[in-house]
C-alpha cells in the first residue's frame, strides 16, 4: 500500500482487518482543512471497519438536499428538494472535517497487528512477472504480490504500471472555506447554481458549514484579495443570506478544476485507488467517496483470492478489479462532466434540458427516489463493506 491518505488508510485497514497482511508506505498527514460529505454506504463501510464511531461525533447529518437554480437565464429551473426520509434513510450522509476522519482511521490502523506502518514515501516501483519492488526514499525494499496505489495525481506506482490517463481542464476555480453563521442549517445542504459553476454549503456540526464556491480564475483571484470583512460580505450574498452573517474560518482552498480518469484501474500487479485512478471536481459529494469504494472493493478482491489460494496481485485479480470499477467512475465522472458543462454553456437547449430534467425529478416521485437511491449506494458497484458487511 502506497499513500496515507483517506483512501489509503481505509484500503490498509480493510486488508489488514481481515488477516492479509499489509505494508502501508506513507508519510504523517499534513494540515488538511478541507471536508468530506461522506455517504450512506461509505458510512456502512467505515462502520465495519470500526472505524466511525471514533470519529461520528465530529460529523454532521446531511438531511435534505436543495439545488437552487440562480443563473438568472431565460430558462431557470424550479428549486429542488431531496429527503433522506423519502427513502427511508436517516440522512444522505454525513460531513466531516477530513481531519477528524484521518485521526480515526490512523488510530484503528494502529490496532492492528497485520498492518506494518512505514514513514517514508516510494521512490522507484519495479514490477516483475511474480511480484513487485517498492524502493523507499530513505533507502531499503519492499517486495509484494500487489502493490494499491493510493498515491494521488502524481502517481508514481501508476506511471511504473504504464497506465495512461484522459484529462480535460475546465475554465473555473474553486475556492473551499469552513464557516461560521448566525442562522442553523438544520441539516440542509444547499447548492445554487450559478452561471461559473456551484456555490454549495454543506453542514458541519453546530453553526458551521463547509463551502465550495466555484467561479471563473479571475472571479478567485478577486476574491482572495479581499480582506476578512469584504470576503464575509461577499460570501453571504452569493449565498443569499440563508445562514445570515457569515465568518470565514482562516485558511482556504485554491484549485483549478478538471477532470482525469485512468485509462485502466489495474494491470501489471498495481491496483489504483483514490485519486491515483481519478479525479473529478467537488460536484455531487463523489469524489472521495468514489475512492472508498476503490478502497472497499480491492479489498473484497484481495481477501477472496488469498481465501482460494490464488495470487492476490495476478492479472484474474487486477482484470477483475479495473471491470468493477471502470463503470462506476467513467459513469460518475460523466454525470458531474454533464452538469458542469449545461451550467457553464449559453447554448439555450443545453440549459432547457438542464431544467427539465430538474422539474421532472421534483414532479415524478419513483424517479426522484430512484435517483436519489442510486446516488447514494450505486448497485453497480456496491461492495460488501458498504453494505456494512465484514470481508
């Protein structure tokens, strides 16, 4: 296992948790202030892990969902509202400061004894016919039958493979903040859906709640220039003063937005997971729990091949895993791509689709509910552990 982020330790604990025996390559986490809307089935997931309830304090219920339509266009899409209750859930998910959830998962890694921990990053990965060598920056080896990759973006373990990626960038920035706010969110995580992209508050425990704002790079620079006053004036309006006075929290996010997918999630003994195999803007609360699933899955492949005696890194493995995943994260990745793309198009039937599309989700009930159930725990995908089942 090579990368400590979220996805990593989750895939490590996983493994570990159910005997196989694992090497976890990683360095401390740093400062991570950024949230992580966490959804039902990988809740279920963290739960079998024993994992959440050292950390489900720190979260917050995600109760109703509002997709708030404020392009001012010609054609504007009525409000929609979606409801855990609906589908008979407790909530969608909850929303966790990342690094709460971090703590939780280094804490239950370091309970168990199947999971060796090394402080140090991969310099070189080199793979044979029977096995793989990971070469430390510190100096020293490690041999495996599999190697997950969960180093992010600039995988080293996915270049050692020769698996290629498909990117595209979009002209938008995204700006993330934690806030403080005078009026309650009552569980309600709202989206508007602005002309450069989507402004989405979504609750963090008491009066807090975490935002995404995407706007064009000049509109960000703009805005970063502002002092701690003009920037809480400008935050409440774009949020149209649901939550009243605004704070910002000191410290930020800044990232241009795009979209890269892996041309394969596995081959040559490296099995991708997190970031490594795809990357997707923060649209839809998909992107980390779209690597939990990679975590969950490669970890039911793994433990089921080391049951039946088989090689846990060979190409039936790796062949299996790349066909799980590839439809979940192509099919979630283009349906985010779709969104973005009618929220940034002047193109007038592009926008008409969009708010049909959204009047006939808040009119046709079966469909509103189907949706929402297959937002929330895909079956296409659906692993054991997100089904709250042990390995």
């Amino acid at each position: 296992m090579v990368g400590g982020g979220p996805a990593g330790l989750t895939a490590a604990v996983a493994l570990a948790s159910a005997g196989v025996p694992t090497a976890l390559v990683a360095r401390p986490a740093r400062g991570d202030n950024r949230t992580t809307a966490l959804l039902a089935g990988s809740v279920s997931a963290l739960q079998a892990l024993n994992v959440w309830t050292a950390c489900a304090g720190e979260a917050a219920p995600l109760r109703t969902m509002r997709i708030v339509d404020d392009t001012d266009r010609l054609w504007r899409a009525p409000e929609v509202r979606f409801e855990a209750a609906e589908i008979g859930l407790e909530a969608f998910g909850w929303n966790i400061e990342n690094r709460h959830l971090v703590a939780a998962l280094q804490a239950r890694a370091d309970g168990i004894a199947q999971l060796l921990r090394i402080d140090d990053e991969a310099r070189a990965v080199a793979i044979a016919d029977d096995d793989v060598t990971v070469t430390l920056a510190g100096g020293g080896t490690l041999n495996a039958k599999l190697v997950v990759a969960a180093d992010g973006r600039r995988s080293v373990c996915r270049a050692a493979a020769g698996i290629a990626t498909e990117s595209r960038s979009y002209p938008q920035t995204a700006l993330t903040f934690s806030l403080g706010h005078a009026r309650p969110h009552r569980d309600i995580s709202t989206e508007f859906h602005t002309a450069q992209g989507p402004f989405t508050l979504v609750p963090l425990r008491g009066e807090r709640s975490s935002l995404v704002c995407v706007v064009a790079p000049e509109d960000a620079e703009r805005i970063e220039r502002l002092d701690p006053a003009g920037l809480n004036i400008e935050l409440e309006r774009r949020a149209h003063s649901i939550l009243g006075k605004v704070a910002a929290e000191p410290h930020h996010g800044i990232f241009r937005l795009g979209v890269e997918t892996a041309r394969h999630f596995a081959a040559r003994r490296v099995a991708l997971v997190g970031e490594a195999g795809h990357v997707i803007p923060p649209i839809g609360a998909q992107g980390l729990n779209l690597g939990l699933r990679d975590a969950a899955i490669v970890g039911e492949l793994v433990v089921a091949a080391r049951r039946d005696g088989a090689d846990v890194g060979g190409a039936r493995l790796t062949d299996d895993y790349d066909r799980r995943r590839r439809a979940d994260v192509r099919s979630r990745a283009a349906a985010v791509d779709l969104l973005n793309r009618t929220l940034l198009t002047d193109f007038l039937p592009a926008q008409s689709a969009r708010g049909l599309g959204l009047y006939v989700l808040d009119r046709i009930g079966p469909l509103r509910r189907a949706m929402m159930r297959e937002g929330i725990a895909p079956r296409l995908a659906e692993p054991r552990l997100m089904r709250g089942e042990a390995l």
